[in-house]
C-alpha cells in the first residue's frame, strides 16, 4: 500500500497541530497539504512550533481535491460551510473534527453520510465508512464512562457528571477565560447542564439502552492545566463493584485503547496518550465511575487518527504508540 495522501483543513489550531505531529510520525501517511488562510505561505514550524525541524512544509489557501483523506480541524458550524464551497473526488474519505454531523439530525450532508466515529461503540460502521464525526472531547470520556452500563441496560436513574478540561480545549482563540493570569491558579465552570456534548452523548446512550429515559446532568469546569479531561460519574447500581468491573471489563475486552483500572486514576497517566482509562468504586448504592483522557487526542486527533487505520483497513494502533507524560 502506498503512503496515504492526507489533507488538513484550519491547520493553525491544537487539534491540527496534534494531529500533523501524529501524521510526520505515522508509517503510512503523506501530508499533502495543510490548508489555513490567516498563515497561507508561512511555515507550519513558525505556528506549530514543536515541529521545527521535523516539518519543511508551507501553510496553503489552495486544496488538493484528490487527497485519499481529509481532516477538517475548523470551528464548530464551519465544516459544512468549508464543503459546500470546495469539493472533494468522491473516494477521498473525510474525518470532520467539529460537531456539525455528530448527531443523527445532520449526518447526511450532500449525500454524504456521516458515522460517529467513537470505535468503542461503532467499530464496524467506522470499518465501513468514507466519512466520519468525530466524537467531542468530552463527550468521549463520559460515553466512554458510560456505555458499558447503558449496553447491559443498567442506567436505571439520573446520572450525575462533574469534569474537567485543560486549557487546551477552549482552543487557540484568546478569551477572558483563557488569558494565563485568568486561568492560572483558579477554577470555574462553565455552560451547567446545557453543554452540547450533552446530545451526542444522550444519542449514544439510547443507541444502546433504548429504553433510556433519566437524566444526564452534566457540570463542565476549567482547570489551570494545558491539557486533559478527569470525568467522575455516579449513578444508582444495585450490584456490587465486582459486578460492575466484570460488566466493563468485558465491554473493553477487544478494546485497544480503554482500559478498566483496578486502582484510582490521574490525569498524567494518560496526557500525550490516545488511551481512556476507567476506574469504578461503589459506595452506599452508587457507582461512581472515573474516567480520564487527553482531550487533544483520544478526544480529538489520536481519535481521528486511529478511525483514520480502521477506515484504510490499517492496524488500529499504527501510529498512536504514545508514551504518557507522567513526569
């Protein structure tokens, strides 16, 4: 198989930086180009800085419509925009990094059908794809949290969420919240029981436990870091923690990059990684469930990358071999 010819669309941000370092270093892949208005003619290295060196390519304003796959790394709403005004040869796969086609509601876009590409839950449509949603950040660390309990129909009553993003996630834009004298040494939250992962989340849970009908009451936060999710769930369980563990444990068995923890998690055993660890205790009836990611890559460009393999027949871990930050 010849190296894949890879296309990046609103190359500036983390997520296109995240995912052009995964590409220079995976085996089968051939970047063609990175497109970005605001940059068109700098090198990506003067943007992307921890490529210098390992990256002699330019920034565009033009496309190849011929690539074999497409990442679109744009702001939520603009994917659709960016494709109705260039088109693409109908063999390039495409894998949209915003939420425009996550939900069942837009997943058809111009006769292209858009599958939500969480692997752990639709491994074989992800197999069979051409295009593909990328599941939201937090939204992967909480269905991944979530699904074991909902595919044995076990979600009997609300489910309460509290986690927390780094930095990163608000990506590259500054704000009054992403200022380092606002952010360092603090804590907030933000958007309470109304974030929009909330809806890929709910579809995802449905699909599963179709009988579904509590709440998931979710509470995002800031935290002072660059990058990471930690997410804590708790919910009613009548079994025993045992239960629970032998329920996830053989959710994930095929899994290649979640995995069940017999011990309590933080977040630097997975930053840099593409992995999602899970962690369960019960206590006086709930389950609490913590589960834990980088943002930028299981929820985001490892992501990406690893239903990139599945599409292209690829071995799902090809270059995703990361070695956690953890000091």
């Amino acid at each position: 198989m010849s190296s894949l010819k890879v296309g990046i669309i609103g190359g500036a941000g983390y997520t296109a930086g995240e995912l052009i370092r995964l590409l220079i270093n995976h085996p089968e892949t051939e970047i063609d180009f990175v497109f970005s208005t605001s940059n068109a003619g700098n090198n990506i290295s003067k943007v992307h800085q921890d490529l210098v060196g390992s990256l002699d390519l330019k920034f565009t304003d033009t496309v190849n419509p011929d690539v074999d796959v497409l990442f679109l790394c744009l702001g939520h709403g603009n994917s659709v925009k960016f494709l109705s005004a260039n088109k693409f040869s109908d063999s390039t796969k495409i894998i949209d990094l915003g939420n425009d086609f996550r939900l069942e509601a837009d997943k058809v876009f111009e006769g292209k059908t858009f599958v939500y590409g969480l692997p752990e839950l639709n491994k074989e449509a992800v197999v069979n794809a051409n295009y593909i949603a990328n599941p939201g950040c937090f939204a992967t660390a909480i269905q991944l949290g979530l699904l074991p309990l909902a595919d044995a129909s076990l979600i009997i009553k609300d489910v309460h969420i509290n986690a927390v993003t780094g930095a990163t996630g608000a990506g590259t834009s500054l704000s009054a919240t992403t200022h380092y004298t606002w952010r360092d040494n603090n804590f907030s939250y933000y958007k309470p029981f109304t974030h929009q992962h909330l809806g890929e989340i709910n579809q995802s849970v449905n699909q599963l436990q179709t009988d579904f009908s509590s709440e998931i009451i979710f509470m995002p936060n800031r935290g002072n870091f660059s990058r990471g999710i930690f997410a804590t769930i708790y919910t009613d369980f009548e079994g025993s923690v045992e239960d629970a563990k032998d329920i996830y444990k053989s959710f994930y068995k095929d899994a290649k990059f979640t995995f069940v923890s017999d011990d309590f998690l933080h977040m630097k055993q997975v930053v840099n990684t593409n992995k999602c660890l899970v962690h369960l205790h019960k206590h006086n009836g709930k389950l609490l469930i913590t589960s834990t990611i980088d943002n930028l890559l299981k929820g985001a460009s490892g992501q990406a990358i690893q239903n990139m393999n599945l599409m292209f027949g690829l071995e799902e871990t090809t270059g995703l071999g990361l070695k956690a930050t953890y000091f």
